[in-house]
C-alpha cells in the first residue's frame, strides 16, 4: 500500500513519528510504502481535495476548517504533539515573541503592533490569538497581520518589519537566544497560547486525510495510526534514536531540537477515534467559533 505525505516544510517535534517509522522500515513491516508529496500551496487543501495526497500534518483547527469553510470532508487519522500534562507526559512552551522595546503588559497593548503569524487560514497560530483578542477585549483590525513562514520570522523582527511574532518551537527558543525579545503569553492569563485557548491537555498537531480517500482504503490510515503509535512508543523508550532518525530524514542540523526535544511537546499515542481527541477537537472548534472564523456550531463526530 503506498502513502502519498504532505512534505511539510518545517520539520517539528509532532513530525519524529513519522520520520522514525520511516527511518526505521516500521511502515514496510506494516505493509505500507511511504512516498513525501510536495505541495502547490501553504496549506495542502487544494492538494488533498485533487488526490495528489493521501495524508496531511497540520492543527486540528485547520482539519476543521477545510471541512466547514472550504468543503474538503476530512478525517482525523492520528495525533501528532501535546502541550499541557496527560498520561504521564509533560510539555509546553509560549508561542508569542515580543521583539525588544515592544511593551505588551496586557492584551489591549497588541493593537497598532505589526504581528508575524505563518497565515491567515485558522491555523492554531491565527485562531488561537484571535480568539484570545476577541476574549480580552482587543480589536483585532487594529492589528497589522504579517504572514511569513515560522522560520522567517526571527530576520523579520531583526529586521525591524515585525513587532511581534506568534511563533512555534525550534524557532522561539531561536528567537530567544539570538535576544531579539522576550516571550508575552502570560498576558492572556495561561502559562502558553495553547493553555490559555484550549486548557489542558491541548491536541497542537495532528495528522488527517479526506473522507473519500479513507473510505477508499481505509486499512491503509488504520495501519497508518498503528505505525505512527508504535513509534512513539519506541521513541519514548529511546528519544535519541528519535532525533537521529529526524535528522537523517531531513538532512537538517537539528541541534536545537535535540537540546529542547520534548521538553516543549508530547507524543501520545491515541486511537483512530479516540474519545480524548474529540474532546480536544470539541474545544478547538469552540476557539474557532470565538475568533470569528465559524459562524455555527460543529459536530466533531463527523472528523472519526
């Protein structure tokens, strides 16, 4: 059975399952043939709806939004990162980097600033801010939106053409380190931007595939969950072997990622339709609705 996979172009923590299957031949021994797709666009929607892939990693927010504001009927396959406390399993991180000199003391200091996110498309990154503006009292047309990739990010606000910037891990810490700013989550009254939306646990990336497409084979996502949570077992058990697997499957110096690891996100390994991940699904669907991004209520059952 081949996978056709979304080519994410930011390799994180919520992707090492993946890259350790795939590195260490689990998928072969589960009889499934993984293939990297490039996509035509920032997100994979367009690509997912004409079939050129079997299967995608983004936010969960993201898997509801192709489904209730661009049509594609999706389904959750496996979980990717946590943040928060569940299982045993600890890790978080704050998101947001207010560049030096940029006071934020409270919500309402976000208006007049130029804000880097990495789209405008509902992504956990973009809902998640919005909906905490639109708790907090902030008006969010007050505020100049800049889209960029996370990793353009740090040179943007070195550069001087952000203010701030809702940003993911490795990046942050790089950001922090090159002393660029200070990290300004707490203002929303949560340790981090996924505790201060969702609470915890908070599901931050997951994997997911169209309904036809599963209907299809749906041995092949079946199989897909199983090899995704095999590795996280094996990961956990050795998270060297982990990294190293990442870094030969991305050729990418990941130094940083070994240092910060998982320390700043969890894998856990959940079912297909596992109750806890609908939950999070209900919660996240709720953020999108509070951010002005779905005008009506979701059934999360039809995403299992």
């Amino acid at each position: 059975m081949k996978l056709r996979i979304d080519h994410h172009p930011d390799p994180m923590v919520g992707m090492m399952p993946l890259f350790y299957a795939i590195d260490t031949g689990l998928f072969g021994r589960h009889g499934i043939e993984p293939e990297f797709v490039a996509r035509t666009n920032v997100q994979a929607i367009e690509d997912m709806r004409a079939g050129r892939m079997d299967i995608s990693f983004s936010g969960p927010t993201l898997t509801i939004m192709a489904r209730e504001k661009f049509g594609l009927d999706t389904r959750f396959i496996s979980a990717a990162a946590l943040r928060g406390s569940y299982g045993g399993r600890e890790a978080d991180f704050m998101n947001i980097v207010a560049a030096n000199g940029v006071e934020i003391a409270r919500p309402k200091d976000f208006e007049g600033k130029r804000l880097g996110v990495f789209a405008l498309d509902g992504g956990i990154t973009h809902s998640g801010p919005l909906y905490l503006f639109n708790k907090h009292g902030v008006d969010a047309t007050a505020i100049q939106w800049r889209t960029m990739p996370f990793h353009r990010m740090a040179d943007a606000m070195a550069d001087g053409e952000i203010d701030i910037a809702v940003n993911v891990e490795p990046f942050v810490t790089m950001m922090l380190r090159r002393g660029l700013g200070k990290t300004v989550d707490e203002v929303f009254g949560g340790g981090s931007l996924a505790m201060a939306t969702t609470g915890n646990p908070s599901l931050v990336s997951n994997w997911w595939t169209t309904r036809e497409t599963y209907d299809a084979h749906p041995e092949l996502f079946i199989e897909t969950n199983a090899v995704l949570n095999e590795a996280i077992e094996q990961i956990y058990a050795d998270p060297e072997a982990g990294l190293d697997a990442m870094s030969r499957q991305t050729g990418q110096d990941l130094t940083l990622v070994r240092e910060i690891g998982l320390s700043t996100s969890f894998l856990h390994a959940c079912a297909i339709d596992a109750p806890e991940i609908r939950e999070m699904y209900e919660r996240w669907a709720g953020v999108l609705r509070g951010a002005g991004l779905l005008e009506k209520e979701v059934d999360c059952s039809v995403f299992f």
